[in-house]
C-alpha cells in the first residue's frame, strides 16, 4: 500500500481554489449583472436604484458615496 501524503497536492500554476460564495455575494454579483443591463438599455433611474442597493449591501451609505466624488 503507497503511503498518503500528509496535504492534500497545492494548486498548480493558473488554478484557483474553488470557495462557495457567501450568499451576499452572491446578491452583489446578481444585481452587478442587473445595473449592466439597466445601463446597457439606458435605463438611468433603474441603474442609480441598483447602484444604491449595491452599496447599501457593501455597507457604504449613499450620502458617503456622494461626498466621495466632491
């Protein structure tokens, strides 16, 4: 019988571990897709409302958000 090694092999050159995202990440990359697709269509109020909920979720208020870009 071949021994076993003590850990598992490392990952190799251009691989990546493979992690279960959080379930608000998992929101976050849905509505990244969604402000894509309100902007691609114009749709400038519906992008702005998912905007905000973007940053409410990564925990920075919108009043932060606008002094930011003063």
């Amino acid at each position: 019988m071949d021994p076993t090694p003590a850990q598992p092999r490392g990952l190799g050159s251009g691989e990546f571990a493979m992690v279960e995202p959080s379930p608000r990440a998992a929101v976050v990359a849905s509505l990244a897709g969604t402000l894509s697709r309100a902007v691609a269509l114009g749709d400038g109020e519906a992008a702005l409302v998912v905007h905000e909920a973007i940053g409410r979720l990564l925990g920075l208020e919108p009043e932060a958000r606008a002094s930011s870009r003063r």
